[in-house]
C-alpha cells in the first residue's frame, strides 16, 4: 500500500518548518560565538539580529524573552554532546566502549567553549536552567547509563545503580576539563588518570 501524495499545503508546511528550524540553528549559532569572543554582555536581542539578518521580532517570537533564548543554547549545548557521544563506534565489549567514550567527553567538551561555559561555568550571568532543562540536560548522557549497565551485566563492574558509577564519573571528568580550560592541567593527562580511577573503583574484573 503506497501513501497518499502530500500535496501543496503539505509540502509548504514541510519547507516553513525547515525554514524555521534552519533560522533557529543560525540564531544559536550566532548568539553562542557572541558569547564566546565578546561575552554575556553582547548578547542582546538587537545584536543577535544584526548578526544573523533578521528582525528582533523574529528572535522574540522563536525564543520569548533572552532567559528563554539562555536556555535554548543551554538545551542545544548539551544535545551536541550527546550526538558526539552516540557518534562513538559500538565496541561489542562494554568495557572497550566505556573506556572511548572518556576521551570523546573531553574532546566535545573542549571542542564546544561557548556552549561549555553557559552549560557549566554559568556565562550568562543570573540564568538559572528551569527543572525540566535540567532534566533533558542529564538526560543527554544516558548513553554513560546505558554502557555501564552492560559493564555491569557482563561482570567488570560491581552491582550498583549505573546512574550512581555515571555521576562519579561525570564529576571527576567534569573537574579536570575545568581546571584544564583555566591553564592549571596542560593536557589530558590527568583526564585520564582521574576517569580511570573512578571506573577502577568499581571494576571486579580486568579483560
């Protein structure tokens, strides 16, 4: 059985939505590198819209106010670290794909400033993410969760709650990316040795 035709009013209302999702990404991309090279401060509703062509009107309509805009890159910064880390090639050993999936943390963390610093260093001075932003916040590394209930499963890593062993480790990587982003650590080291760490406290058995 073949689908009906969409049809003009169809095939209009798919283009209006590409539309607006390809300006909704141009907007973030424009206010994101603005918070990068100028800071906080220049992320004015009138200097986004100058930067990407557009009428403030048009910002306002897409994200409400600039707490709402806040919280949209706060939201898309974290669903580009989760499309880097589903990006990781399947390991058939759960322990194998744990241990990627450290250095692919670090690497989108780093290769992401503007949205790290919003996402975890509170760039945007007063802009609290709501409960629910949080929520989907976290939810994007639930492939950590995922891994290491199947390193459970297999036997490397101790019974226990995945979330508990992903928080643990999401912390101490958290930390060392920070102190490397303010000069302290030269390289990823120490990234290595304090996630490795972490993952050995609850390891039963080695490959």
């Amino acid at each position: 059985m073949t689908s009906a035709p969409m049809g003009l009013q169809g095939a209009y209302l798919l283009g209006e939505r590409a539309g607006h999702d390809e300006l909704r990404s141009r907007l973030l991309d424009v206010a994101v590198n603005l918070l990068e090279t100028d800071g906080s401060e220049s992320l004015t509703m009138r200097r986004i819209a100058a930067e990407a062509g557009c009428t403030t009107t048009v910002i306002y309509t897409m994200f409400g106010n600039r707490e709402g805009l806040a919280e949209a890159l706060y939201l898309e910064g974290f669903e580009r670290f989760r499309r880097f880390l589903e990006s990781v090639p399947q390991r058939r050993d759960p322990l194998e794909h744990l241990n990627a999936l450290g250095p692919a943390y670090r690497e989108a963390c780093l290769a992401e400033p503007g949205y790290y610093s919003l996402m975890f260093e509170r760039a945007i001075p007063g802009f609290e993410p709501s409960e629910r932003a949080r929520t989907l916040a976290r939810a994007a590394l639930n492939i950590l969760d995922r891994v290491i209930a199947d390193c459970i499963s297999a036997g490397y890593l101790a019974p226990t709650q995945p979330r508990k062993v992903a928080d643990a480790l999401w912390s101490a990587a958290q930390g060392a990316i920070s102190l490397e982003r303010a000069g302290h650590l030269r390289d990823g080291s120490t990234y290595e040795t304090v996630t490795t760490a972490v993952i050995s406290c609850y390891l039963l058995r080695k490959k």
